[in-house]
C-alpha cells in the first residue's frame, strides 16, 4: 500500500501566466470579448492544486482532476499575470479536496473548489492503453 501520509490538510500551491493572446476568451472558444478565458483560469487552478500536493505524493502516483465548482467573477485584460493558489482541504481516502482562488494583481478574479483522485500511475495507463485497443 502507497504511503500518502506527507498529505496534509493545509498544504498549499500556486500557479502563475501571463494573460497573452492566445489565453484570451477569443482565442480559445469561450467569447468574444478579449479577456483572460475562464478555460485559462480552470487550467491555471488545477495547475496550483497539483502544485499543493506533488512533492507529497509516494513516486509512481499522480493525481487527476475530477471536479471542478468555480466562479469566473472579474475580468483580466492582456498583459496582466494571474495568480491561482490552492489549498488542501480535506483528506477522504484517495479523494482530496482544494479551496481554490486566482488574483490578477489588481483583485480576485475567482474562487471554487476542486477535487482530484489519487491514481498508481501504472495501474491507470494500463487501464487507459486497454480502453484505447480496436473495439471487436
């Protein structure tokens, strides 16, 4: 059985970008206004979730998102750099839960929750490659 016990509640993580052309809402899908997209701002929290937990976890194991309730409630124009910061909030089995928010250096743009699952690594890409053969 894999050791998780370097995961604790209240590890924290962050993750940063620059809001360029090609994270704006125009560019990936999401509108028509050119604003930092909320595709971007999901990825950028999820990025700071792993970044809570990823020195923690025993080698041969990840994480994978699997839940995310987030608010999008400012927007960010090009040039500014968002900051998303995570926090472990709860430990049940192999389910961990983040407090989850994102700032642009002027105010805070988003807050929500996110849960990811604890995988073996091995044990999910040989589920993954067995999904991928030729269905009969």
């Amino acid at each position: 059985m894999a050791d998780f016990s370097k995961l604790v509640v209240g590890l924290t993580g962050s993750a940063s970008a620059l809001v360029t052309e090609q994270r704006l809402a125009t560019q990936v899908g999401s509108g028509d206004v050119p604003v930092f997209a909320s595709p971007m701002l999901i990825a950028l929290m999820e990025g700071a979730a792993v970044d809570c937990i990823e020195a923690h976890l025993p080698e041969g194991h990840q994480s994978l998102g699997v839940h995310l309730d987030v608010t999008h409630s400012a927007p960010t124009p090009r040039g500014f750099t968002v900051t998303a910061t995570a926090t472990l909030t709860a430990i049940d089995g192999r389910k961990l839960t983040f407090d989850v928010s994102a700032h642009d250096g002027t105010e805070r743009i988003g807050t929500g929750r996110h849960t990811r699952i604890l995988v073996d690594t091995a044990r999910f890409m040989a589920k993954l490659a067995a999904k991928s053969l030729p269905r009969k």
